[in-house]
C-alpha cells in the first residue's frame, strides 16, 4: 500500500511507519466553507485508497476547530464563524463526501470534534492537554513559526495545534484510531498528537501525509485565476471542472492522473506513451478530466460537459447547450441586449451587439463569411433573426465572441 501511495506521488513522510498496521485512521476536513474544493479530492482519494486496503476511514469535521481556524499556510488571521454557519458547512460537506465515497462502494465513520470539546472547560484542557506541551516545541512548528516571523499569531490560533491533538488522542482512545492523515502543511499539528498519545497513554500510532499540490506560480491545485474550484455545482459548474481540468499543463497532467485517477499505474504508463507520442489530442488531460467529473458529478453532468466542449469548440450548434450554461461560457466577453419584440436582419443584430458599426460593414463581414449566430454562419446580411432565445452567442471571424440577452 505505501508503495502504491509513493509511486502516485501520494507519500511525502511518515512517522512512525514501524507501528502502521490496517487500523481505524481518520482525515480531517477543515468546514469552514460552504462546499469542498477539488484539492480537497487528494485526501479524500487517499482515503479511498486506504480504505481498499483494508484501513477503516473515520472522516472528523471540525465542528470545533473549525470556529478556532488552522494557522497552517495561512498568511494571516481567519475570520471567525458562528456555531450556525460552521453546522451548515458540515452538512454541505458530509453530502459530498457521501456522495463520492458510494461511487467507490466506501461507508466512512463521520465524526465531529464539537461534540468532544464543547464541554470540556478551559482549565481542564489546560491541565490534561497543555501541560504536555512545551512552548519551544510549539514555536518550532512551521506552522506557527512561519507566522510569529510575518504577521504574528494570535493565542486563538496558536492553541489550534493542541486541540488537533486532543482529536487524535479522543479517537485514538474511543474508536482504536491508530493513524491520522493529512497534506504536509499539516505534518506539525499531526505528530503533535503522536506526541499527546506517546505522553498520556504510552501508546503507539502514526501520521501519513502527502505532498500539497501547487502549480508554478505557488497556487494551490483547484484555484484558478478569477475563483476556486468546487465540488459544488452551484458555485462551479461539471462544465468549468471539466474545463479546468482538460487545461492542465502537458507538464503537469500524467502526475495528476495518478493522483486522481484510480486506473492501475500499468494503463497510466499507456496513456502517457500515447500522450508523448500524440500531445496535440490531450489524451491524457481528456482522461483526467472525465474521470474527476465523473467521481464529484456523476455519468449524466460529465456527458453533458463533453457534449459542451464538443459543440463549443467543434464548431457545433449552440442551440443543443442550455442557456445557463452560454451565459457561463460567455460570462466575459462583449454583452448587449435587445427586445424579443423587435424585427431585427442579421446586420440589424450585429450593430447592436457591437460587432460591427455599419450595415456596410455588417455585409462585408457577412459577405466574407466572418459571423455566426449560434455557431451557425451567416450567409444573407438581410435574413431576419429569430428571437425565441434569451441567449444568443454571435461570432466574428474565429475567436471573437459576443453574447446578447433577449428580453
């Protein structure tokens, strides 16, 4: 198994490896937004892994952590939530991770942290759990150093790392909990709770963690440009997953098909010689793309991505897509609107959109066979246009779009 983990890319350290058995381990999960984002797939596939070998995965929400915030590669302070906001971001996220997790015939154990803290006062926590630990040893995490050297830290934050250690040692004690897993930004708060079981209990147990994804610029894998990325399709759509991930870089792609992929390394290797040999076709970022849509948004979301990517980049018929989905697409070019109760000639149309300023120049483009509505050339400046849409995509020559609302 931990060949397998580092042969993916998926085994950055580990402690205590000697003690690692098949055990119940757990993956926390951060709940302090409204949905899951698609790095968070890496821990979640890592504990599908772990789980067909044999491992029982506990996932813990941080019902209390969450309202603390995790000092790990933050630059600075969290804004704090209250208990009502944190509690529908659990729900939200449990739904998700339900949902991928029976796609891979998975049943984790779901946990929360707020129900084993909540009562526990602060001097008891103090005496039990803080006097374990030394200042020097918390200072020397990177987690907390990186901090006091930018911004500094505040006592709230600083104590996240010992209540991440209770979690380990509650689960290690109630539910045989012998291994925890992580990305390596949390190595720090992970083997503190190695060192509150080893201190309390003399008992043995062990962290996993792999490396964070990031691209050449620094970024975190799954944030683009404008936003990030998702699970949710109410705030990113199976076509714009499906998009972000058929761009990848060449460079990139074969490492994240390991990673997200669950075909065996043997047909990896296949697609990757298919893709050196061929990387115009992006065989394998068509791969990777349809396999993680197809394991956040299921076979009906990812077909219709792929009918979208075929229709809007094969020259296709615009009609066939929904219109939520061209308003998406085309959120950022040029936008115009018109009323559905006007009598408007293609030249009509594409003066008003802006493409052109004139009929004489509406006839010319036309006449060279430069626009298209709906991904349909336009052959007769005087043809008049249906406006039975409330989207209409209008293109001049190859790349320039423009998108008008009918109202």
């Amino acid at each position: 198994m931990l060949d397998e983990l580092e042969n993916r890319g998926l085994l950055f350290d580990i402690a205590n490896k000697e003690a690692l058995t098949p055990c119940p381990f757990y993956l926390g999960i951060d709940p302090t937004a409204p949905s899951l984002q698609i790095g968070n797939l890496v821990g979640l596939l890592t504990t599908a892994r772990l789980a067909q070998a044999g491992f029982e995965p506990i996932i813990l929400f941080g019902g209390a952590t969450g309202s603390i915030g995790d000092p790990s590669g933050k630059s600075a302070e969290r804004k704090l939530l209250d208990r009502s906001e944190i509690q529908s971001n659990i729900e939200a996220q449990k739904k998700q991770v339900n949902e991928i997790f029976s796609k891979l015939n998975i049943t984790p154990k779901f946990v929360d942290n707020y129900d084993w803290t909540h009562n526990v006062s602060i001097l008891d926590f103090l005496r039990d759990i803080g006097k374990h630990f030394t200042v020097n040893y918390m200072l020397a995490k990177d987690s907390v150093k990186n901090r006091i050297e930018g911004d500094g830290i505040s006592f709230t934050e600083f104590t996240y790392m010992l209540l991440q250690a209770f979690d380990f040692l509650f689960l290690y004690k109630n539910y045989g909990c012998k291994l925890q897993v992580g990305g390596s930004d949390q190595w720090g708060n992970m083997t503190a709770g190695l060192e509150l079981i080893r201190r309390k209990l003399s008992g043995e147990a062990s962290v996993l963690c792999w490396p964070l994804l990031t691209d050449k610029a620094g970024r975190k894998f799954g944030k683009s440009e404008s936003d990030a990325i998702w699970l949710d399709p109410k705030l990113t759509s199976p076509y714009k997953c499906y998009q972000y991930l058929l761009n990848v870089a060449d460079d990139e792609v074969i490492k994240l098909l390991k990673i997200f992929s669950f075909k065996s390394l043997n047909d990896i290797s296949a697609i990757e010689s298919e893709f050196k040999a061929a990387p115009e076709k992006r065989t394998a970022q068509k791969e990777l793309a349809e396999s993680v849509t197809k394991l956040v948004h299921g076979e009906e979301k990812t077909a219709e991505a792929l009918n979208a990517t075929s229709v809007l980049f094969g020259g296709g018929d615009l009609n066939q897509l929904p219109e939520t989905l061209l308003k998406e697409v085309f959120s950022e070019v040029p936008h115009s609107r018109v009323s559905k109760d006007e009598r408007l000639s293609a030249s009509d149309l594409f003066i008003k959109a802006g493409v052109v300023k004139s009929k004489g120049e509406a006839k010319r483009l036309i006449s060279a066979g430069g626009a298209y509505i709906q991904g349909t050339r336009i052959s007769d400046p005087d043809e008049s246009v249906r406006l039975d849409r409330s989207v209409l995509i209008l293109r001049s020559g190859k790349k320039s779009y423009f998108l008008v609302e009918v109202s």
